[in-house]
C-alpha cells in the first residue's frame, strides 16, 4: 500500500480516489489546475442572476449505490432530497399533454401491469422490445439491437437514453444502455427515484469532501496545473511530476491517481488510449418562481419535442437542459433563451411573456460520446505503470459519463493502488 498518493485533479473522480484513500490510512497531496475544486460538478455565484448556480442539472437516482456511499462517508447523506416514490412525470410540448411513469419499488416491473402507471399506451409485450439491449454485443449500436419506434421507445426509452447518454439514443452504445438496464433490474424500481443536491452540488459532493480530506491533514493545492509526468520504463514507474512551481520526486512508496480528463490523461501518458469524441450540454437557468405544483414536487420532469429536455426546479429558479446540444451551440442566447423558455412557460403553466431573467451555461465538450466506437476507446482504471492509475467517467467504468460513473472510477483507481 502506499504511503503517499498524489492525486491529480479535485473533480468528482480524483475526490472519490483521495477520499477512499485517506479513510485507508494513506497520505494526500491534491492538485487542481483551476482555482477552485469540483471540475464538471460544483457550483458557482451568478451576478446576473443574483444566485448560486450549479454546473449543470445532473441527474442522481437513488440507485446509484457509489454516490450515496460516498455521501455518506463525506458526511453529506442528508444533502440530498427528492420524492419519496419512484417515477418521473413527462410533458409532450408538442401535444401538450402529461403523464407520469411510477415504478414499483419492487425488482420485478410489476408497474408494467398497472395502466396508470406504465407509459401512456404501451401494452405489457411492448416492454419485452427492450429485452435485447440485455444481451448487447460490444461495437453495437441500440438501433441494431432494438426497435427503436413506438410509444414505449417515443415517451420513455428514448428521453431517459438521450439524458444519460447525451447523444441520438439510436447511435448509441447498446452495451451501455444494456448495462444501465441490468443495472436497474437488479435494484428494482427505487433505482428510478431521482434526487437532487438541496443546497446545490458543492455543497453535496465537494466542500464536504474537502474539509474531510483537510482534517485528514491532506494538502490541497489550487491554481496548480501538471505540466508533464516522469517515467522510468525500465522500473515501469512514474517518478517525477513536473508542475508550474516546480517539480516534485516520488518516492517508493508513492503514488498518483490521474484524475484529469482524457485528453490531458492522453498527453500525460505515452501511448494512453481515450475517447476522442464529445458532446455538448447546455442549461438555461431562468429567475423565476416555480408554481405551487412543481415546487411541491422538486423533481425533474421529462419535455418531449422541445429544445429542451429536462426542467428542474429550485427555489426561485427554473432550469432546463439540452443533451446532446452540439448543434445549438451557434445559435444566438437570446434567441435560445426564448426557445427554451417557451418549453419552460408551457410545462410550468406560466405567461410566456414577459422573458425572465436567464443565463445559459454551455459546455461544448461536456461528456464522451456514448457511441460503439468511444465506448471501445475507453481504457482500464489501470495503466503500465505500477504507480499510476487512472480515473474520470471517461475511464471503462461501465457506465455512460455521470455523477455515479466519476465516483465509480475514482474509488476504482485507488482500490488498485491499495492492492
């Protein structure tokens, strides 16, 4: 086991990796290129808005096991609210109608029998349709796997794909999508359960996580980019790195957990393979009320034929966001902001005009792209380096590019570090 584990990057991943490690016993060092810590996941004060805002909505379920252990051990548990069943509610804007899908807790789809709960004209074999994506062959598309038409494949499959693997669910990875299936499966319908950070995602997954490790007596280094890493092949170890203040030797009994993302793991590592393609998020944050409904139920809802896809609600604020949004990207914020807060104003029953105050977060590489291809590219937390791991939800996790997926990798890299 080693005595001291450098870990680079205080995103999600390289937390989950420094966290897990200094419960073992294990000394930190923690480097962050940027001046604050939490990369893709954390939050931010807005001046336009006059609030905090978070990076973008990301979705937590209650089945994802690693995230709510991780909380735990963070000592954040109670930093996450949501529904107390089940289920998510839809709107088609195009046809303004609204349904809601409420799984049972159970882990047989019992919910499938029930008219009023399952998707809005489905019948009980349309859900056998989905049974391939369990059985998925790796360099497979869903398309090739599945029917991909129908009300079940319409309201349901394809909405909750198109979220989790932020690409055309059609062209995507059949083996993710089956593993997140089997996944499901295995937990029953409480997986389906959405949560939300209360305070916003530092306050859940990143502050906690630092003051933890700073107790712990790890020393935490902002505002300090690695430069280069240096190897000895014939030892098959990293033994330098070399940052903007300078360079640091490790020693024998040293380690690091790479927790960068893949293009800057790829440059780091000679000969690393990393996906190559990504794809676009984008979340428009609107200052307004939600109505008494939707404040009630602080869960995200589902938006079919709009721009946007997913509206979350907080206190004063109404978010939506755009998967897969590369071809948004051009399009002026002004007029985006009144497309999506079309969407918005038809989902929450409020006036379209006047248009609220907003701001649009773009990330125009926010995510691997979940396709047959990227997900083949995507390495081992393991690397030919004996002191080296890596970890980011880039890395084979098993799982498309999330919350759960960072966690899952980072306590994967520092598992292999303390064996």
């Amino acid at each position: 086991m080693p005595r001291l584990v450098h870990v680079i990057g205080a995103g999600l991943a390289g937390l989950a990796a420094a966290v897990r490690l200094q419960r073992r016993g294990v000394q930190i060092a923690l480097h962050e290129a940027a001046g604050q810590a939490g990369g893709r996941c954390r939050s931010y004060y807005d001046r336009r808005l006059a609030a905090t805002l978070d990076t973008g909505n990301h979705v937590v379920l209650a089945g994802h096991g690693e995230t709510l252990d991780y909380v735990r051990a963070i000592g954040a548990a109670d930093a996450l609210t949501g529904p107390d069943e089940p289920g998510f509610a839809f709107m088609d804007l195009a046809a303004r109608s609204r349904w809601s899908v409420r799984f049972s807790r159970s882990r047989l789809p019992l919910w499938i029998a029930d008219a009023n709960a399952r998707v809005p004209d489905t019948r009980l074999l349309d859900y056998l349709t989905a049974l391939p994506l369990l059985f998925a062959r790796p360099g497979r598309t869903v398309a090739q796997t599945m029917p991909c038409v129908g009300p079940l494949w319409e309201r349901l499959l394809h909405p909750l794909y198109l979220c989790a693997l932020n690409v055309e669910p059609r062209d995507a990875s059949a083996e993710l999508a089956g593993a997140m299936m089997r996944e499901a499966l295995s937990i029953g319908g409480e997986a389906f359960r959405p949560l939300t950070a209360r305070n916003g995602l530092s306050s859940a997954f990143i502050d906690p996580a630092l003051r933890m490790l700073q107790h712990g007596g790890a020393a935490i280094r902002l505002d300090s980019p690695l430069l280069e890493i240096a190897y000895d092949g014939a030892a098959r170890r990293a033994v330098a790195l070399d940052f903007d203040s300078g360079r640091v030797l490790l020693g024998a009994d040293d380690a690091v957990v790479l927790a960068v993302p893949a293009a800057a793991a790829a440059a780091l590592v000679p000969g690393q393979q990393a996906p190559q393609e990504h794809t676009a998020i984008i979340t428009l944050h609107f200052a307004v009320e939600p109505p008494p409904g939707l404040a009630a139920s602080m869960a995200p809802m589902v938006l079919l034929n709009g721009t946007a896809g997913w509206l979350n609600v907080a206190a004063g604020r109404l978010s939506a966001t755009i998967h897969d949004a590369g071809a948004l990207l051009r399009l002026a914020p002004d007029e985006l902001a009144r497309r999506v807060w079309a969407d918005v104003a038809a989902a929450a029953s409020l006036p379209l005009e006047p248009l609220p105050v907003w701001q649009i977060a773009s990330d125009a590489q926010a995510v691997f792209a979940a396709t047959p291809q990227e997900e083949l590219r995507r390495p081992s937390a393991r690397t030919r380096w004996n002191n080296l791991t890596l970890a980011g939800d880039w890395t084979a996790t098993g799982l498309p590019a999330s919350i759960e997926g960072a966690i899952r990798s980072g306590r994967k890299a520092a598992d292999l570090l303390l064996s």
